[in-house]
C-alpha cells in the first residue's frame, strides 16, 4: 500500500481546478480565486484511508508545458476537471487530455483518470449521458463525479475517489470489457482461499469463513449474515456453495460481486492481508522479513513451527500413511508460484520403501532448509501463510537464532537441535554410501538412485540420552584446495575412506593435516566398505597409527552392504560428539580390543553375576542357622501342656536334628563356596580399576 498519495487537477481554464481545491480547505467558496493554488497536503488523519495526501493545481497561464509534464510523471491520480455547461472543455477531454497523459505515461503503468463535472449548480440536466461512451472507450477512467465547488457538492468524495482509485485501483483486479477478474488476480484470490481452507476439503465452512473474516476485518460475521453471504452465491451460482460452505468458484463470485458494485476496497484489504502489492504479487517485506544472525550462530524452527509444518501435512496427507506422494507434494505447493522441491530431496530425507517423503523427512527437509539458508525458509512459510494463521507479526516469529557456539563451548552445554557433520574423503571412498545410510539405504537401494537426483546432503533425527536431536550430513567436494571457511565450518568432522582402496586414506591424513590439526572441532575416521578386503594404505602411517598419534578415536568400521537397513550407531555417537565436543569420550567401537572395549567386557562376564548370586544364598543360609530347629508345640491354655511339649520333641527330634544338621553342612559348604567367589569377585574389581588406569595413563601419554 503507498505510503502517500498524489492527486493532479488539470483541464482548461476557466473549468473551476483552483476553486475546487480551494473549498475542499476552506470548505466554502472562495470571493478571489487566484490563477493558481499551492500544493496543499492534507495529513493522514484526516483522509479516510490514513494517508497522506498531496493535491496539486495545474494553470496554463502560470506553467509550461515541460511543467506540465513532470508533474504528470510525479502524479499517482489524474482529474481532468470540465465544466458540466461548457461542451468544448468536454470535448478536450478526448481530443487534448486524455491523448496528452496517454503519451507521458508508461502503457504498463498507466495512472488511473477521473473526469471531474463541475458547476453543476448552473444546469439541471446530468452530463453522464455525454460521459458515459468517453469512460467505456478509455479504460483508465475509473470513474466520473460532478460536483460544485460553489455550492460544496461533492467535493469530499471527488478526493475520496481519486484517492480510492489509487490506494484500490480496479484495473489490476477486473476487466470491464469481459465482466470478470483478471487472471492475476482469479491466482491471488484461489492461493488466499487453499490459505484459509484448513482442512484441504475445497470448501470453506462456517469457521473457515469466520477466521478469514476475522483475519482480514478484525470482526466475525453473525450467522445470520453467513447465511446472507451464501444465499447470495446460490442464487448466482450453482456450484457456488457445497455441503453448507463456499467453494473457490463462489469465493471468486462474491469478489467479482464487490467489484462490479464499486467495493473493490473490500477486495484489496484482503489481497493486502495476505502480503500482495499493486501488482498482485507478494511484497519483499512480506516474504522476506529481517532476521539478524549474528556470527558463530545458527538458524533452527521453533516449537510452532513444526506444529505448523504438522497441521500443514495433516491436511494434506489425504490417505494418513504418514507420507506424501507426489500427487499429494504437487498439491500441497499449488500455493507457491514455483516447485520448491526437486527430486533430490527424496535422497536427502528418509522415505518410505515407495520413495515417498516421510513425515520425518517432511519436517528434516524443513529443518535442512532452514539452517542452510534461512531467507528461503521464511519465503516458503509466506507462500504457506504461517503469519497469518498463527496471527503473528512476521514469519520471523517461526525463527529460532541459537547461542553463539562458543558460549556453548564455554559453559559446556548446548540448546542447539541441529548439528552438521561434514564428510570428507577421497572420491569413490564411500562418501555417497554413509550419506543414503543415514538414511536407512542399504547398498541395493542405493543403486536405483538416479545420477542427476543424487544430494550432497542428508538429515535426520537421532537420539543422545533420550533426546531428539537433527544431524545433518554433508559431503564435502575432494578439492582440498578450494575450500573456505563457510564450506569446512560444521560440529564434527567425518574423513571416510575406502579399506579396499591403497590410495585412499592419504586423502584424509591430508585433509586433517591441512585443516583440523589445531582445530578445536572433533574428527571421526571412517573405515568405509568394511565387508571388502582390507588392504594396506600408501600412507605414511597405518590409519590405527595415525589415529593414535593425533590423539583420534580408532577407525570406525562402516559398511552399507547389508540386507536389512544399515547399523546407525555411528551417527548416534557423531551427534554426541558434536553436542559436547568438550568430553573425549573414551571409545566409539565395540571393537573387543580396545582397554575399554576390555573392561566393559570383563565388568559384564557372567564371573560377576555367578558371585552376587551365591553371595546372596550365602546370605539366606546364615538367617536359617540364626533360627535353630523349631518346636511344635500346643498352646498353653490346653492341659498336659509339658507332657505334650515332651512328646512333640521327642516325636519330631530326629527330624528337626537331621533337618538342622544337613542345613548347617549345607551353610558350611555355601559359605566356603561363597568365600572363594567374594575373593573372585574382589580381584576382577581390582583388575578392571588397574585396567581403567592403564587405559587413562595409555591417553594422557598420547
């Protein structure tokens, strides 16, 4: 919308221009009317459409034609102004005027015209008859006032309607000629209705009705006046409304209705709600709102964000098998001028076993975009109309800017959910592999990937200590050479290379050399196509030793030639690296080799648990010898209590004796048993702490 609004009166002399202006400020007729009048503003408070306002006054006798022109150029509205009692003036209109601002105007950006009858206090009879074929001839014209400057007759609405015809001009919305809207404007209008429609089933109900109402006019329609709205379009149109709601045909009609009944304001508030310019296309503002990200940080989706990304999948995720087909992609970017996804995403995220986006590869491509190039993703939220759904200022408020990382560093914490991972490696090292892995390819499925749908990309979630976190997978080009800061910035590193390959590993050991020696970000080598023959590397060093003089975890062995979905624990421990990248942790393998692997090993033997079994039989005896041999005795109330007492004794004594007695050999026996696997027990504990020592000792000497 303009900011300000300049209006131009020009026509013969003598046809009242200056007098006009002159009772529109006064707002009486002036007794002297100079040949000229000033450039007046009137303040946007005043104007019915908050704008400011600048009328200008044109005199043949006072200006030249060079003058003339100029200010036709800086004119955002024209008024040719006749007398309604002078037939010549209103012949110039066509014959001098008309043609004259035809010429000094762009065909492209012609400025709106509105012939202006004054003095009609000096006749009873309309010119509209003589006016009528001059405004169906020239399309320009917006419309036609007569007024009397004398007599105060319409001249608030004579600068109303210039106004109007600039700040809500018809030409980009309608065609007169053909009684209907303009494509531009039929593409703006069916995007803001797939917006509005919640639910993506082609109607809008009462409540999509009254959201968009309230959306755009700031009030909800009564439900008698809904009823109104659609009575209207059913007695027009006869798919107009279905199943009780508006369909985009009787969206497009009741627009097509203000239009020819002079309400096209009502028309453009929408348009600029919904972020369109004059020219029925999104503003640079709208699409593109400013977000500062300062060094060192990035770009993430917040919470209602992904809840809007949810609904917005949800609706169109027409057969709920959590995933999009391609039919059902197409339809849910029909809101966007261009197809924002290629092919290339279907190997970026994980798909289902069709190829089809997932709704976790929905929301990483999301996530991908977003942290990649923010100003894309905020576009792509404003085709989808998140601001206005969520009645927020700006899609801006989707956007999360992290902590700068070294904060992180600092206080040894991270609130971040994506990490990157760059992978370097000599090409044909496995790379592309690791890559589609991630993504649950295995090596067979790998192989229908298409060349030119191949991405250097791939994202997905994964879980640290129970929390979801996005790690996003970058193949980085093998030329060492060219890289720049922005390409190896990342939260780890990866340098793959290929077991079977002799030349392969030199790669890495140069490109560790060369960039992350003395640098602070952690760095995993990757022993790629492990189920090949492992050769010997052309290298200096063996890459085992080359690990342990750099102080890097050993080589991590990777394959994705499997028959099921490939191991990703690997990708597990790449985004714990990169989320506390202060903590070395102590292995990354289950190699069975390593001091580490060793002594968890040993912690787990079934030696451990053998002994806190017996330990605890051990345990039960002693409380059965603390006991004694019971005796059955009658209670005391009954007569003959000792003599019973007696009898029972001597009835049950060599059972209890023989019951006592094998239970004593029996605790004895426990006991010694029990005594050697405490012993047990005590030297593996002390052999696993000397292991964990030798192993700490064995890393602060590396």
């Amino acid at each position: 919308m303009r900011k300000d609004v300049r209006i131009l009166l020009v026509g013969e002399p003598k046809v009242g221009k200056t007098s006009l202006i002159m009772s529109l400020v006064s707002e009486e007729f002036p007794d002297e009317v100079p040949l000229r009048a000033e450039e007046i503003t009137i303040p946007a408070d005043v104007t019915p459409e908050r704008v400011p306002t600048h009328i200008v006054d044109y005199s043949e006798a006072e200006q030249s034609d060079e003058q003339l022109y100029q200010e036709i150029s800086k004119a955002n509205v024209i008024c040719i102004v006749y007398s309604v009692n002078n037939k010549k003036s209103i012949e110039k209109v066509t014959s001098h005027w008309i043609p004259l601002i035809n010429d000094r105007t762009d065909k492209d950006s012609r400025v709106p015209l509105i012939l202006v009858g004054n003095k009609s206090d000096l006749v009873e009879h309309s010119s509209m008859e003589t006016i009528l074929p001059i405004m169906n001839q020239y399309q320009d014209i917006e419309t036609c006032v007569e007024c009397s400057a004398k007599n105060l007759k319409n001249i608030s609405e004579l600068f109303y309607y210039a106004q109007k015809a600039v700040l809500h001009p018809t030409g980009p919305l309608y065609c007169p000629e053909e009684k209907e809207l303009k494509p531009s404007c039929i593409k703006a209008l069916t995007r803001i209705f797939k917006v509005s429609d919640l639910d993506n089933d082609g109607i809008l109900n009462d409540n999509e009705l009254n959201f968009f109402q309230r959306t755009c006019f700031n009030t909800p329609l009564a439900p008698q006046a809904l009823e109104d709205v659609k009575n209207v379009v059913r007695r027009n149109m006869l798919d107009g409304v279905k199943d009780n709601g508006l369909t985009l045909k009787g969206f497009l009609f009741l627009h097509t209705l203000f239009i020819q009944r002079g309400r096209h304001e009502t028309t453009w508030t929408v348009l600029r709600r919904f972020g369109y310019d004059d020219d029925l296309e999104l503003t640079q503002e709208y699409l593109f709102p400013i977000v500062k990200i300062p060094a060192d940080c990035t770009t993430e989706l917040n919470h209602n964000a992904y809840l809007f990304l949810q609904s917005v999948f949800d609706k169109h995720d027409k057969d709920r098998d959590c995933a999009l087909s391609p039919e059902e992609v197409r339809d849910l970017f029909k809101v966007f001028p261009y197809m924002p996804w290629g092919p290339d995403v279907n190997n970026t995220v994980c798909t289902n076993e069709q190829g089809w986006i997932t709704y976790q590869g929905y929301l990483s491509q999301w996530t991908l975009t977003t942290y990649l190039d923010v100003q894309r993703s905020l576009e792509y939220l404003g085709y989808l109309g998140y601001s206005i759904i969520y009645e927020q200022e700006s899609q801006a408020a989707a956007i999360t800017v992290t902590r700068n990382k070294r904060i992180d560093l600092q206080k040894k914490q991270t609130q971040r959910s994506v990490f990157r991972c760059n992978v370097l490696g000599a090409r044909n090292s496995g790379k592309s592999g690791f890559l589609q892995a991630f993504l649950g390819k295995n090596l067979q499925r790998q192989r229908r990937i298409r060349e030119d749908h191949k991405s250097l990309y791939a994202i997905s979630t994964t879980y640290v200590y129970g929390q979801e976190k996005y790690l996003l997978l970058h193949e980085v080009m093998p030329d060492l050479d060219s890289l720049t800061d922005v390409d190896l910035a990342c939260d780890v590193v990866c340098l793959v290379y290929d077991v079977n390959d002799p030349r392969s590993f030199e790669f890495c050991a140069k490109a560790f050399k060369q960039y992350f020696i003395d640098s602070k970000t952690p760095c995993v080598v990757i022993a790629a196509k492990s189920d090949l023959h492992e050769v010997r590397q052309h290298s200096s060093l063996s890459p085992h030793d080359f690990c342990r003089k750099h102080k890097l975890h050993p080589p991590q062995p990777f394959t994705c030639n499997t028959s099921e979905a490939p191991n990703k624990d690997v990708f597990t421990r790449l985004t714990t690296m990169a989320m506390y990248p202060h903590i070395r942790l102590r292995c990354l393998c289950a190699c069975n080799r390593c001091a580490y692997c060793l002594c968890q090993n040993l912690l787990k033997l079934e030696l451990l648990r053998s002994v806190k079994a017996q330990l605890h039989r051990a345990m039960q005896n002693r409380s059965i010898l603390r006991e004694g041999p019971r005796l059955h005795s009658v209670p005391p109330s009954v007569p003959g209590q000792r003599h019973q007492e007696r009898w029972n004794v001597e009835s049950t004594g060599d059972e209890n004796i023989s019951c006592s007695l094998c239970s004593r050999h029996m605790a004895q026996a426990d006991l010694k048993n029990s005594t050697f696997w405490l012993r047990a027990s005590v030297g593996a504990t002390v052999f696993a702490v000397l292991g964990f020592a030798m192993y700490r000792a064995l890393l602060k000497q590396r």
